[in-house]
C-alpha cells in the first residue's frame, strides 16, 4: 500500500465520523493533515472543501477525505476546484475503481447516511487504489482538464 499525506477535512455533519476515518487512514501507514473542524459547532462545509483541495493542489497531501452530513455538499464545492476529482462513494467497489480509472483524489462521505464500520472499508478501498495509467483512462481524463478550462464549450 502506498504511504501518503491524506488531508482530511470535516463540517459539524461529518465530525462523528472524523476519528474513525483518522484512525483507518493512519493504521494503513498513511499520515493524516489534520484540517479540521474540532468539535461539532456548525460550520461552513465550503470551507473545509477548499483547504482539502487547495493542500492537494499545492502539493501538501497527495489525497484527501471530506466528511459531511450527506458528503454531498463537500464533493459539489471541492470538485469547483480545478484539478480536484472529488467524489461520494457509499459503496467499496466506486471507492477503489474512481481511483483506478478516475484517479478520484479526494473521498467524500456522509456521517449522516453511513456508520464508522462502512466508513473504515471506504477508506482502505480508496487508499489501498492506484491509477491504473491505462491510455484509454488517461485520455479521458485529458479530456476532463479540457472541461475544466473557461472555453471549453466553444
Ligand atoms: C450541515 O447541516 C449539512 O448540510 C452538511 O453537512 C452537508 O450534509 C451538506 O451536504
């Protein structure tokens, strides 16, 4: 398994999750950038969506988890970023494979919606995946930077 910076990033909604997802990611010899928030006062999930993102973008962590209430929120203003490929996985086959062919580089999830004991096998499934770097997966994900650029729709 690969050794990583994961930057982890929670709203209020997604603290009860925050300590078992910390736990999973460092027990598989990852180290975990510690975003917050730190207690379950309500907060702005847009927030920690950007610092999740920007320390990928800016080389501090090469992944990141997002925890909210439904994950959903936390994924629709992490993947505004460009270079951020942020999904909501609730089942183990999307958490391995989005990195796989996506190269899916930040994990949302909802502690609202699943458990810590779900939430643990999500993380080993998007840690425990790696790129493929098959051309047929890299071209498509060429053409999602195209996407990401203003003029794309001309
Ligand atoms: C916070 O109440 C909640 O809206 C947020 O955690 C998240 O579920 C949004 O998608």
């Amino acid at each position: 398994m690969l050794r990583m910076i994961i930057a982890l990033g929670a709203d209020h909604g997604g603290f009860p999750l925050k300590k078992p997802v910390s736990e999973a990611t460092e027990s598989g010899g990852n180290t975990v950038l510690d975003l917050g928030t730190f207690d379950e006062t309500p907060v702005d999930y847009p927030d920690y969506a950007k610092s999740v993102a920007d320390s990928l973008t800016s080389g501090r962590a090469q992944r990141g988890i997002l925890l909210c209430g439904s994950g959903v929120g936390a994924c629709v203003a992490a993947n505004k970023i460009a270079g951020i490929r942020a999904c909501l996985c609730h089942d183990t086959y999307s958490a391995h494979q989005g990195v796989e062919h996506d190269n899916m580089n930040i994990l949302c999830l909802g502690a609202r919606v699943i458990g810590p004991a779900l939430a643990v096998e999500l993380v080993n499934s998007f840690l425990g995946a790696t790129f493929s770097g098959a051309a047929r997966h890299k071209r498509r994900l060429e053409k999602i930077v195209a996407l990401e650029k203003p003029l794309h729709h001309e």
